[in-house]
C-alpha cells in the first residue's frame, strides 16, 4: 500500500469507523492529465460506509469525507471520487 492511500485509509478509518472502506488509487487512469504525477498517488476514489452518515445529505458527507482528508487535498492528491454511505 502506498504512502498517500495509507494515510487517507488510517485517517478515514479513525474518523468514522467504517462498515466499508475502500481507499483505491486511480492515478494510473489519468497519467498525462492534470495534476497527474509520474509516481502516482494524485488521484483516488473512496468508498465508504458509516454510521456517521445517516442522516445526512450527499453534500454533507462528501464535506465530511473532503475535511477529514484535507491534509492530503492540500497537497499531494489532485482529484477524490467520493461514495459515501450509511449503512442499509
């Protein structure tokens, strides 16, 4: 596991203790593109499942997802597809 997508997975994982977590590096679909770096780590999908999330709005938890990985969308990851659930 690389370096960017264990930090996202730890943080995320503390934050909401997740049913589902899915942290998948997509950097390689984008080589070339914007913000694409020749090592990686700059785009990423997450896919996550919490308890944190019932209730709340689409918006509201990709805002949850987005705070809660700032550090790294400050920097090194350059686009975050977000699937945020509660649990069924």
């Amino acid at each position: 596991m690389a370096q960017v997508r264990e930090r996202m997975t730890r943080t995320l994982a503390e934050e909401f203790s997740p049913s589902h977590l899915e942290v998948i590096d997509e950097s390689h679909l984008h080589a070339g593109h914007a913000g694409a770096r020749p090592e990686g780590e700059t785009h990423f999908r997450v896919r996550i499942t919490a308890e944190a999330f019932r209730g709340k709005t689409r918006l509201e938890r990709h805002r949850m997802v987005n705070a809660a990985v700032a550090r790294e969308l400050a920097g090194p990851v350059h686009a975050l597809a977000i699937t945020a659930e509660a649990p069924a």
